[in-house]
C-alpha cells in the first residue's frame, strides 16, 4: 500500500497532530511519510494548508482550556506554544479577543459577559 494510502487510513488526526506538538514536520515523521506528501494529504482531506489546519484545531483546544481552570500561561504551554505572546497573538487574531478577556467572557457571573 501507498502513503497516500497509509494516510487515508488514519482517522485519528486530531489525536496526532497534538502528540506532535501541531507541528507539521513532527507529524510527517510520526506518519512515516515525506513533509510534502503530509502536505499534500491534509490540503485534499481537510481543503486547507495544514498550518491553517493545526492552527484552527490549537485555538479550538485553547478555548476549551480556557473555559477551564487553566492560566493562560498554562494554556499557552499546553499547546506547545514556546512564547505566551505568539499564543496571545494568535489567539487574539483567531477570536478577536485576549485569552484573558476571553476567560473573563466565559467566567460564569463575570461582569465581562456584559461588555461584550
């Protein structure tokens, strides 16, 4: 059988990309197939660059953290970020607020959930 093949048969994707850290090249080498055709796969399967893929499934895996007791700081590390900026950054960007502001949104009898 074929990688492509090989791919095809995976169905646990989530699972993979976040024991690699969301990291392509990681998964390629836990796949046992070239970068490329992990590339290639994951652009047909899911019709988005696989950075666009494991950034959307980071954030919605941050949210859920979030909604947790969870620091952000300990969110970011979580989810393999090396900076808590880059993941505030990035998080700011995918939601449109701070995780900070975030947690306060979803604390339950916050006054954040009147702001916004």
């Amino acid at each position: 059988m074929g990688k492509k093949g090989r791919l095809g048969e995976i169905s646990d994707w989530e699972e993979r990309a976040k024991a690699a850290g969301y990291n392509v090249e990681a998964l390629a080498e836990r796949c046992k197939v070239p970068v490329r055709t992990l590339r290639w796969f994951i652009h047909r399967k899911f019709g988005k660059s696989p950075h666009q893929w494991m950034t959307e499934m980071r954030q919605r895996e941050a949210l859920a953290i979030l909604k947790g007791e969870a620091r952000v700081k300990d969110a970011s590390s979580q989810l393999h970020f090396r900076q808590m900026s880059h993941f505030s950054k990035q998080f700011s960007s995918f939601y449109g607020m701070s995780p900070r502001a975030m947690r306060a949104f979803l604390k339950p009898g916050s006054d954040a959930n009147c702001r916004f």
